[in-house]
C-alpha cells in the first residue's frame, strides 16, 4: 500500500524555491526561509509569485514529486511533469475504453453512482446530527429525491443521460446545501452553486478545495499509469484534465464539502477571511488559505475503512486507492470499477 507522502504548501508570495543538493530551499527576500529533504515530500504546491529554479522542477520531475502551481485565490495555473509515467498499454486500453459510449457509460455510472450517494450521507448525516437546526422535512425530501436519482442512475442510460442525472442531483443537493452551515450563516451564507468567480464566502472556500482535490487526483491517476486528461464523464477539452474531473465527483462530498463545514460551524475560519473585489468574485486571504490547508491536511490523516477494499486507510490515499482500482477495472482485472460509498 502506498504511503501518504508530505506535502509542501508555499503561501508566501514572495518566496523562491531552489535546489541545494538533494533539499528544497526556500527564500524570501535572499534569506533561508525553509529547507527540507526531497525524499520526505510527495508533492509541491505553490501559490508564490517568484516561482522555482528549473533545477528544481528536474528533480521534482526525475523523482515522481508532484509540483503544482496555484493562484492566490486557488485557481489552477499550471502543473511541471518530466518524462511520460504510466504503462503504455494500460493508456491504450484507457484510450480504447474512451471511444466506447458503453464502456464509458459502465464506468461513468459507478462514478455517479458514489457522488450521489455520498451526497446522500452528507444529508443523512446533518439530519441525525443536528435534527433541531436544519429543516429535517426539506432535508429528508432532498434525501430522497437522491434516492431516486441512484435508481435512475442505476437503471442504465448513455453518457449524455448520465450527465443530466448528475447535474439534476447536485442542483438539489446544493439547494439545500446552505442549511447545513449551523454557525456563522450570515458570513458564509450559501444558495446556489457559483464558480469563475465564486460569488459568495462558501462558494470561494468550495472552489479552493476542488481544486486541492483535482490535483490530487491527478497525480494519483499518473502514479498509477493513468491518463488524467482522457475520461469517461467529463468530455475531453484540451487542457482540462477530465478523467480527474470524473474520479473526483465521487470524493467532493466527503473531501471536501465536509472540510468546508466543519472549518465554518466549528469557527476555524470566518467570513473576515473573505473579500469581494469589484468584479463580485470572492478572494481568500492568506491567513485563513493557511487554515484552510493545515485542516485539509489534518483531514487528510484521518483513517476510514475502505467499503471494498475492506482496510483501513488515510483519507488521504483515496483518490490513489480509486485511482488504483479504475487502473484494474481497464487492465480487466475486475468485472467493474468500485466507486467509494461513504458510510
């Protein structure tokens, strides 16, 4: 089983990081901020503006470092890989499968499938929890309306089907998202699902964890041999990594919907975080992006029991244990591909 890896998160703007043997040097204003082995760390993830040495990205690259480059506000920018990774004839199959509207279907419905259901718990679980804040009678319609939805999902039905499904699951999922935030619900007051820019506090704080979670999938889907960019649910675009946009669907809801409210009701943030520019977009500062990727980490390092593989794991490895079972679903070596189904 792989190991969860450390991860090194530059939030200083002004910091440059460079190599110095087999370490990472990080400095701010010519001083020595940081150093830290390279062998200690799994991935880099910068929101600095400097950047990093190329001898640096060699090494990332030479030695599977994952390196990523962020905005201030989140927004993916970019990402260093070296060499192509992966199995070539895995990627052919993986390439193969994708021209087939029946092969892509088969594995876009488990994929639905676990967004939907842990969406799903999600509800269930703030209506068991917190039965005399939220609005149980709203909360239970929206449970079961899921619950139909995973009928419908199941039945069987073409990509495009498939799509619309989704889309209808999660409209209503996040219409009633915004009961779910017990403390602080005038700062971080939520009715709609907004993004490019995110129009409100909880939109910019879901938008920046998506995006923590697309680049982790990403790497984990190459560290198995996988082609991030060729999916199954999502249509290919130049650029758009789709097959991470697929896998993840199924781990937003307990990921990263989660982390956002417990960061909210339990008070690690506020709305004094958050500032809304002129265009109506919403920005993190750096303060509470700090908070925000010490909790994840933190998230990161709890263990559940995994429904399939019947093992306790790190939060953390599930989009390499996913990534690793979709990567024996396209070998063959499994008769489907087994979504995460959150208990």
């Amino acid at each position: 089983m792989k190991k969860l890896g450390n991860i090194l998160y530059v939030t200083t703007p002004e910091a440059y990081l460079s190599l110095d043997g087999e370490n990472v040097v990080v400095k701010r204003d010519d001083t020595t901020a940081m150093r830290l082995p390279l062998h200690n760390l799994e991935n880099i993830v910068c929101f600095n503006y400097p950047g990093v040495s190329p001898a640096l990205m060699g090494a990332c690259a030479e030695r599977n470092i994952g390196l990523c480059f962020l905005r201030p506000n989140g927004r993916f920018l970019a990402r260093v890989t070296g060499r192509q990774k992966g199995n070539l004839l895995l990627r052919k199959k993986q390439y193969e499968l994708s021209q087939c509207e029946s092969a892509c279907a088969s594995i876009a419905t488990s994929m639905v499938l676990g967004k939907i259901a842990n969406c799903r718990t999600v509800i269930n679980r703030a209506i068991r929890d917190h039965a005399l804040l939220v609005d149980v009678s709203e909360l239970r319609a929206t449970s079961d309306f899921l619950k139909q939805m995973l009928q419908s999902v199941q039945a069987g039905a073409t990509v495009e089907t498939l799509r619309g499904l989704e889309g209808n699951a999660a409209s209503r999922y996040f219409r009633v998202f915004g009961q779910l935030v017990l403390h602080q619900r005038e700062a971080f007051a939520f009715e709609a699902r907004t993004r490019r820019p995110p129009q409100d506090n909880m939109n910019a704080l879901l938008s920046f964890l998506y995006t923590l979670l697309t680049y982790e999938v990403a790497s984990a889907l190459e560290t198995v041999g996988l082609d991030p960019y060729v999916g199954f649910l999502h249509a290919d675009r130049p650029g758009r990594p789709s097959l991470a946009l697929d896998m993840m669907e199924e781990l937003r809801p307990v990921l990263a919907d989660r982390l956002a409210l417990s960061l909210v009701n339990r008070k690690q943030i506020s709305g004094k975080g958050f500032t809304q520019k002129e265009s109506g977009g919403v920005l993190m500062d750096d303060r509470t992006r700090k908070e925000v990727l010490v909790a994840w980490q933190k998230r990161k390092q709890e263990e559940i029991l995994h429904p399939f593989l019947k093992e306790r794991i790190p939060f953390g490895l599930l989009p390499h244990v996913q990534a690793s079972l979709l990567a024996r679903y396209v070998r063959g070596d499994l008769d489907a591909y087994p979504p995460f189904f959150w208990n």
